[in-house]
C-alpha cells in the first residue's frame, strides 16, 4: 500500500512541478526580458512587482471563447495542444532531482525515454499547423517539420555521447557518474545539445516556426482561450524540461558542495540559471531563417556532436 | 570580422546583461506624475477678460473646432453728453477636444493673449461628445498655465521687453540732456546720438 | 494458437496479458484505419497511433530500449517527415476523392498472406516456449547492446553499409541540379564534408513541382 501511495505523491509532485515551474519561468522572462529593455515589465498584478500577472493571464485565457474555424479540421485542430503538452508532462517524470532516488520514476533507458517522448510534441505543432485550414498555421507546421531535420540528429549525437562517457543510459546513472571534469569533456556535447534544444523549443533565436512578424504566429494562429494557453505553457514547460535535461547530462545534476542534504537544489539552481540563458538569448538575438538554421545545424552542429563523440571515445578508451 | 569568432555574438549579450543591471527609463504614470517639459501642449486655456470675440481663432483653426457666440451690447457713454459704445460680450466658447489637432494656431493668432497652453492632459471621456468643453471648463484650465520658462542666457530680448527698454532709455536720455542744458551751457549739446 | 494454450498463465491471465492483448488489438485497428481512411493526413496521424501502440508492446515485453527507439524514429521523425511531405502535397482538410488507388483486393491479399506466414514463423518457431519475463530483463539496454554487438554484429555493419548507400544515393540526386558541379565526381564530392550541408538542399528540391514547394522552398532555404 505504501508502494502505490509513494507513486501518488511523486506523481503529484511532478505535476506540481510541471504547473509551478514553467510560470515561474514565464514571469521570470516577463521580467527579465523588460529590464533587459530598459522596460520594469508587468507591476500591478499581485501587488509586488506583478508577480501574479500569469495566473491574471491564466484567468483571462479561461475566459475567453474557443473558437474552432469553419474549415478547421476539428478533432485534431483540438487534440493538438494536448499532444504537443502532455510529452513534457512525461518528460519531467523521468528527470532526476536529487540523489537517492529524488525522481518521479526511474526508467532504465531514461535517456532514450527522455530524446523519444520530447519529440513527439512536434506533432502536436504540425496537427495544429495543419488542422487550423490557415495558410500561416501551414507555413508553421511545415517549418516546424523542416526544423526537425536540423536540431533532431545533433541532440541525440550530444545525448550518446554523455551516454558512452557515463556507460549508461538511465538518467540518475548518468548523475551519478558525474565527476567535476566532465563539465570541460562534454563542454561542446553539451552547448551542441543546448543549441539544439532551443531549435526544438522553437524559442528565439530559432522561433521561425511562430515567427510572429512574418507569419502571425505559425501553426497557433487560430487557437484561442485556453486552448492556447497551454501551447505557451508547452513551450515553457519545454524550457523548464530543456533546462533541467541539459542540467542532468552535462552539468552534473544534483552534485556541488552539501550535495547530500542539498543536492535537489543544486538541480533547480542549474536548471534556473540555464532557463535564464534561455531568456537571456531570446532577448539578444534576431531570428534566424530556416535555411540558416540547417546551415547551422548540418555544418556546425553535427560535425561537433561527431567530434564529441569521437572525443568521448577516446577519452574513455584512455581511461580504462 | 572581428578576430575570434562569435566576438559579436558575446557582445550583443554582454549589451542586453549591462542594461538588465541599469536602472529602467519606465515612467510609472499613474503613481508618479510625469515630468512634462515646458510648453507641452496639453490643453487649451482660456482667460476670458482678455477674450474680444475677434474671432480670429475660430477663423483660423484648421479644422474649424472652436465654437463662438456673442452677442453685441450698448455701454452707456462714461461721461455724460459723451458717445454710446458697443461691445463684444462672450456668450459661448467651446472648443471639441476630439477634433482639436493641438496645432496651436489658435494661440498663435490669439492678439489679445487670451488663450494659452495648459499642460494639463488627463481629460480622457468616455463618450466623445463629451469632449467639447465649454468656456467654464477652459477657464479652469487657465489656472493651471505654468509661467513661462526663462529664455536661454544668450536669448534675443522679448520684443515688449526690449521696446519698454528702449523707451525707458530714451526718456532717461532726454531727462540727461535736459538736466545738463540746465546746469552747464558751455559744452555742446550732443542730442544726435540718443 | 491451441499449441501455446500448454504455458502456464495463458487460461488465467496475468494483468500485462490482457493490457498487452487490449493494446494489440488497439494497435491493429489504428493500423486499419490507417490503411483505409481517406482522409490523408488522419492516415498519418493514425499510423502514429499504431506506431505508439507497437511501442507500448514492446514495453510491455520489458524491451524498453526497443520502445524508446521506436518511438524516438518512428514517431518522432518518420511520421513527421511523412507530415512534412503531405502538407507539400495538397493534402485538403476532408477527405480525399483520389486517395484510392485500386488496388485494394490486390493489397489485402498481400497484407493477409504476409501476416499469415509471420505468424505462422513466429507460433511455429516458439510453440509453446515459455519466456519468463519476470527475471533478468532481457530487452533491457545493456542486453540488447551486448547482443547487437557480439552476435549481430555482422549484419548490423551490413545495415550500416545500406545506409551509407541510401546517403550518397541522396547526396547525389541532389546535387544533379548544380550543373556546374556535375563534372566534379558526385561521390567524391559527397564524401567530403559538403556532402552534409546538402542533405536539407535534396529535401527541398525534392519538393519541387508541387504547388506549395514555391512556398517551402523559401521557408526551408535553398542555400
Ligand atoms: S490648437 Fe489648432 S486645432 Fe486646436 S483649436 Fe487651436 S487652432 Fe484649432
Ligand atoms: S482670437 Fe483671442 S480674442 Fe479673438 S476670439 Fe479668439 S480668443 Fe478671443
């Protein structure tokens, strides 16, 4: 009995985790991204420096009518944000936070879990994209799919060759693996995966498929209320998944000083200065175009996952 | 190029983290007043004693958004056996701030200075034709009209500054010269140069 | 069928007997539907269905990292492709009146005959060998690596050669269009490091000639 209660309760922490982080993320970039602008971004909501202002957002989606359009195909125009949600949800069940078993639920082949799921909420994109009867959502949904071919083969190049230094592919494995000097090992591993992860988050500088100037909002176009609500909180759950993932593999998870009693913050700490990253970037750079993106991806960023891996190989011949 | 590759791209974040340190330039409006600079048009003032229903504004604005009204009245002669006069008295003046471009041609040609800028600008209604406003309501902004800035150090003179200057001058010149011709007769008089 | 009934759980099923024959027949009907909708695009969408039904199974025989693989290519990166190409195409929202081709008695013959002899192969193979799953798992990564590199080996480098022919078989198609290059030996040019960079230029000139690709091909770039 106490088994199916221990499940209940880490399920209910990570879907705790999973409705908490990604507004924490939200406002964050609300705040940041201003005062990166010279701007102090939202004040009134909540009082203290607007600290509520998704959760006013959240009840104004709520609010709002949800439209299908006429031409739209229906069930799947209303399937999609679920799809394109629900994998980052599982994601963060896998994702390891602390040490002895700080986890929503260990999977042996975690990594693999991880890479697998988190690529099935592109479909959701591309449902959306499609169903929508929009030719902007198209245009979306079609350079959602053409990203893929960029960021898809250097993230799981990046993810091996964590996997092959570690010799194991369940998440808290590879943590516990972790020694202080992998950090300048699976240095370029880890920017190429963090490179790529941003392209599949579709977040600045690689957000052509929702380019908002040129094509309204990509494949969300036509999505109202909550409905688009939770497309914008998949992307957010997709930093807080991006983040923490990249903490795991190449920043060494939990481990730092007092990692014994304190290990589950050092994970949030890193996740929290890399979801900062995330924002930091999105501020800095343009977007990119599509065809610079493969450019980036085919020329650059394989050709390091290679070299990572390669790199990996050696090392980890030598060391033995 | 620069010499090491992405030099720009670590410029470009270094800009965005410097200014996410630096105070942000928000003006928070409804807590804090703003800070309007001086001469800002915010609305139209009206000081009706110097008003003589000319007309000329009405005439002048462009697009034709300040209403007059007047009627004319006889004034009894000031001393007796002496000429009736009329007179312009004011019945109606409003101006509809929705159509109002703030252009300012009406206080330009204004000959009596009777209408001034007010900074005032929080007069937002909730139905448009509630933004015309009637002679009370233009005269309650005429309090609000801040005095004029002081001219720059190196300015021109104000014209009616300088024609008083010159006047005064002049007249202390002559009271000179007079008082000189009184005293002492053996040095030429020398009125040409005043 | 009547061979197997001598194992021991199968008149008194376990729990992941009957999830796993539930998800089966799931599995099946998404496939069906697959096959037989005219709505294109739903096709795909079905066959993601039945892709993910498949991975479930595989699961549910404790081959996680079989699982996750299919999952990972198939539907992340196979059925998106295959959205990719439908929206090039002009897949409309409702059905398509051309989406059959004729040949529907011919396929069923050759789907039923092919099912037919995988399950015969596999009942007659197994009969009624009793696989203990409870015990050290066999699908598990670390078998399924050992595995794949002692007894398999040879055909997987095999595998691994097709690939490689299927790659420059692309890169070559895909630069006939640069006339100027085509004296330059298109293998060796391959090889070298260009070759990678023209991987996405073979997709989007692929597209060409259907009525959208104008569209795409500005968007997915013609470097
Ligand atoms: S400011 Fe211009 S538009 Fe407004 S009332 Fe005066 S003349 Fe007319
Ligand atoms: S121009 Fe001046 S004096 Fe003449 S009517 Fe207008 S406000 Fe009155």
């Amino acid at each position: 009995m106490s088994g199916t209660l221990d499940v209940v309760l880490r399920l209910v922490a990570v879907l705790v985790a999973f409705l908490v982080l990604p507004l924490v993320v939200g406002q964050t970039e609300h705040k940041v991204m201003a005062h990166m602008q010279g701007r102090l971004g939202p004040m009134y909501a909540g009082g203290f420096h607007g600290w509520a202002q998704l959760v006013a957002d959240g009840v104004k989606f709520a609010q709002k009518e949800d439209v299908v359009p006429a031409g739209a195909d229906r069930r799947v125009f209303q399937l999609a944000p679920a799809v394109s949600l629900l994998p980052y949800l599982l994601v963060l069940i896998a994702i390891p936070v602390g040490p002895n078993g700080l986890v929503g639920q260990a999977i042996d082949a975690g990594l693999f879990f991880v890479l697998a799921v988190m690529g099935v909420g592109v479909l959701g994109s591309i449902m959306a994209g499609w169903a929508s009867a929009n030719k902007f959502s198209l245009l979306g949904g079609l350079r959602t799919a053409a990203q893929l071919m960029a960021y898809e083969l250097p993230m799981l190049l990046a993810a091996g060759s964590v996997a092959m230094a570690a010799g194991t592919i369940s998440l808290p494995g590879i943590v516990q693996a972790f020694h202080w000097w992998w950090i300048p090992w699976q240095l370029i591993g880890g920017l190429v995966f963090f490179t790529a992860g941003l392209a599949e988050l579709q977040r600045p500088p690689f957000d052509m498929p929702v380019a908002d100037s040129e094509i309204i909002f990509g494949a969300y176009t036509e999505y109202t209320g909550l409905r688009f609500a939770l497309f914008l909180l998949a992307e957010y759950a997709g930093i807080v998944v991006l983040c923490a993932l990249t903490t795991v593999l190449f920043l060494g998870g939990w481990h730092g000083p007092l990692s014994g009693s304190f290990g589950w913050l050092w994970t949030l700490v890193k996740t929290a200065l890399l979801a900062f990253v995330v924002i930091w970037l999105r501020v800095t750079y343009p977007r990119l175009r599509e065809d610079q993106l493969q450019k980036l991806a085919w020329t650059v960023l394989i050709p390091l996952g290679l070299a990572q891996i390669a790199l990996t190989g050696i090392v980890k011949v030598v060391i033995s | 190029m620069s010499p090491v590759p992405g030099h720009g791209l670590a410029k470009g974040l270094a800009v965005t983290l410097r200014t996410m340190t630096r105070r942000s330039v928000t003006h928070q409006y409804p807590d804090a007043a703003p800070q309007l600079p001086p001469r800002s048009r915010g609305v139209i003032g009206l000081f009706e004693e110097n008003c003589t229903v000319c007309m000329l504004c009405a005439r002048e604005c462009p697009d034709w958004c300040i209403y007059i009204d007047s009627h004319k009245e006889t004034v009894p002669p000031a001393a007796p056996g002496g000429r009736e006069r009329s007179r312009n008295v004011l019945d109606r003046f409003a101006i509809d701030f929705s159509l109002c471009m703030y252009c300012g041609i009406c206080i330009e040609v204004c000959p009596f200075d009777a209408l001034f800028w007010s900074p005032e600008f929080e007069y937002a209604e909730t139905d448009i034709r509630e933004l015309t406003h009637e002679r009370d309501k233009l005269r309650e902004w005429m309090w609000t009209v801040p005095t004029p800035p002081a001219l720059d150090p190196g300015a021109e003179e104000p014209k009616e500054i300088a024609a008083a200057r010159k006047t005064a001058e002049k007249l202390a010149a002559a009271q000179e010269t007079a008082a000189q011709e009184g005293t002492a007769q053996e040095t030429e008089p020398r009125e040409g140069d005043a | 069928m009547t061979l197997a009934a001598a194992h021991p759980g199968f008149m008194s099923p376990s729990g992941v007997e009957i999830a796993f024959a539930l998800v089966g027949i799931a599995t099946l009907g998404a496939a069906l539907i697959t096959v037989t909708t005219r709505q294109l695009v739903h096709a795909a969408l079905w066959l993601v269905v039945a892709l993910g039904g498949l991975a479930i199974e595989y699961l549910l025989l404790t081959a996680e990292f079989i699982a996750w693989v299919q999952v990972l290519i198939y539907v992340g990166s196979v059925v998106v492709l295959l959205l990719f190409g439908l929206m090039l195409t002009k897949a409309p929202i409702g059905r398509s009146p051309d989406a059959d081709s004729g040949n529907g008695w011919v396929a069923l013959t050759v789907a039923v005959a092919a099912a037919a002899t995988l399950v015969w192969v596999v009942v007659d193979a197994f009969r009624s060998t009793w696989i203990d799953l409870g015990g050290a798992a066999q699908g598990s990564t670390k078998v399924t690596g050992a595995v794949l590199f002692r007894h398999w080996v040879l055909p997987f480098e095999a595998l691994s050669v097709l690939l490689l022919a299927a790659l420059v078989g692309a890169i070559v198609l895909s630069r006939r269009g640069a006339p100027a290059r085509r004296a330059a030996s298109a293998a060796l040019g391959a090889l070298s490091g260009r070759g990678a960079s023209s991987g996405p230029g073979a997709m989007s000139e692929r597209a060409a000639g259907s009525e959208r690709a104008a569209v795409s091909k500005r968007k997915t770039g013609e470097s």
